[in-house]
C-alpha cells in the first residue's frame, strides 16, 4: 500500500526524546520495508523547523536535524512531486477542503500526497486530517 507519511509522525519517529517515539519509530521502521512512503515536501522542512525549535534542552542543531531528517527518508520514502504550476491546484484543493489558517498547511499536504498517490494519510493529527481529508483515508500509525 502507497501511505502518505505526514510530518507527526516523522517527528515522533526521529526524536528520541518524543513521547511517541517508540511507537513511531517501530512503526516507520516496518513501514519502509512492507509499503511504499510518500512524504509532501513541505513536512521534511516542517520537520526540520520544529526539531530546530523546541525547547533548548530537546532542541536540535541545524546539522543534526538535517542529519536524522536525511538519514530516515532519504531512500526510503519517496517527496511528493511539487512544481510553481501545482501551487494553483493546490490553492484550489485547500480552497475546497475548506481550510483557513494554519490548517492551510494540513491541507496542502493532504493535496500533496493524495496527488502523489497515497491511499492513507498516516498522521497523529487524525481528527483534523480527515476533517480536512475528503478523497483519502485518514489513521495514527498504530491503526496499521
């Protein structure tokens, strides 16, 4: 099964310190190996904003964010395809979903990976992605 992996889980799975961490990171560890992962563009850089600015004590340096985020995707799930002419379409969908606000965003990447092909959305933002989600299943990882 193609998942759209989104960055809740991403974050969960690299970070040590995440309360969730074990459960995402087993999760994500079997899913390389038994689905095909897609991952929107926009959760590797916010997934890189959010490990760069948590607390001091939980924070990570540029370089490692860089490091795990690199380390666990790269060869292992695929970026969803965005180019300038997507942004329309993708305005369109969020248009539609409908979101304003932040949930811009959970919109734009629920465009992104269905586009892309994902049959599920695997998130820990469940109840505001299938909210916003009308054409493609929503669940946690532990609903797998």
């Amino acid at each position: 099964m193609k998942l759209g992996v989104d960055t809740s889980v991403i974050v969960a799975a690299v970070h040590a310190n995440h309360p969730m961490h074990v459960p995402a990171a087993t999760w994500l560890d079997d899913a390389f190996s038994s689905h095909e992962l897609v991952v929107a563009h926009h959760s590797v850089l916010e997934t890189y904003a959010v490990l760069t600015r948590l607390p001091a004590k939980y924070r990570l340096s540029p370089s490692e964010a860089q490091m795990v985020i690199h380390g666990t995707l790269h060869g292992n799930a695929h970026i969803a395809p965005f180019d300038s002419e997507s942004v329309w379409e993708s305005l369109d969908a969020i248009i539609a979903a409908p979101a304003a606000g932040g949930a811009a965003y959970d919109a734009f990447i629920i465009h992104l990976l269905a586009t892309a092909g994902a049959e599920r959305i695997v998130t820990y933002n469940v109840r505001e992605f299938r909210r916003l989600a009308h054409e493609i299943s929503v669940s946690e990882p532990s609903d797998l």
